[in-house]
C-alpha cells in the first residue's frame, strides 16, 4: 500500500528554518495532488500548501511568501522549505496525497517554533 514517511520536523527559534521531507512508497507521478497540512492543538486542521500533478502550488494566506513546497521525482519526494518561522506556526504537520477518491497521510511530525 501507499506509504508516506515524513522527516524534518524539531524545534527552532523564531525566524529560523526547517525543510520537512515527505518520501513515497511510490512514483509521485501516481497522485493527483500533493500537499502538507497542519493542525496546532484547540485548533483545525489547516491547509498549508499543495502542488498538483501538472507543478501548480497553491498556499495558505497564513505561510505565503513564507513557505514554499516543492518535488524531487527522481527520489519520489515532496517538500516543504518553511523559513522566518513564527511562534503561530507550532503545530503537527502532515503529509498527504490523493489519487482518484483516495487520500494517503502521512505519520505527521512536530514543528515546535519558540523562544
């Protein structure tokens, strides 16, 4: 089955920098999207960035100009390069991918930012 394994995550101070990893069982090519979502306790999940099939990336109004997500085919991996990093970004954060009706998740990992 469709395995994604995250990596990346820890804590920081804020202004610093993570990159998360999300690496697939699989061809990146079999999705219809990929993306990262995260969910900070007492709160919703969020959507914080997708790329499509065709490269289109579309970002939360929250992390945009912030954030950016990317793909490496080659190692079936998706990105997340987040940078000037605020406290408000502490959360659990989650790789997904959808194919057909089906979405895949990742384990999730934890961005801590703080002082």
């Amino acid at each position: 089955q469709v395995q994604l394994v995250e990596s990346g995550g820890g804590s920081v101070q804020p202004g610093g920098s993570l990159r998360l990893s999300c690496a697939s069982s699989g061809s990146i090519d079999s999705f219809n999207r990929m993306g990262w979502y995260r969910q900070a306790p007492g709160k919703q999940r969020e959507l914080v960035a997708t790329i499509s099939y065709s490269g289109n990336t579309n970002y939360a109004d929250s992390v945009k100009g912030r954030f950016t997500i990317s793909r490496d085919k080659t190692k079936n991996t998706v990105y997340l390069q987040m940078t000037s990093l605020k406290p408000e970004d502490t959360a659990v954060y989650h790789c997904s991918a959808d194919r057909g009706p089906l979405t895949y998740w990742g384990q999730g990992t934890q961005v801590t930012v703080s002082s």
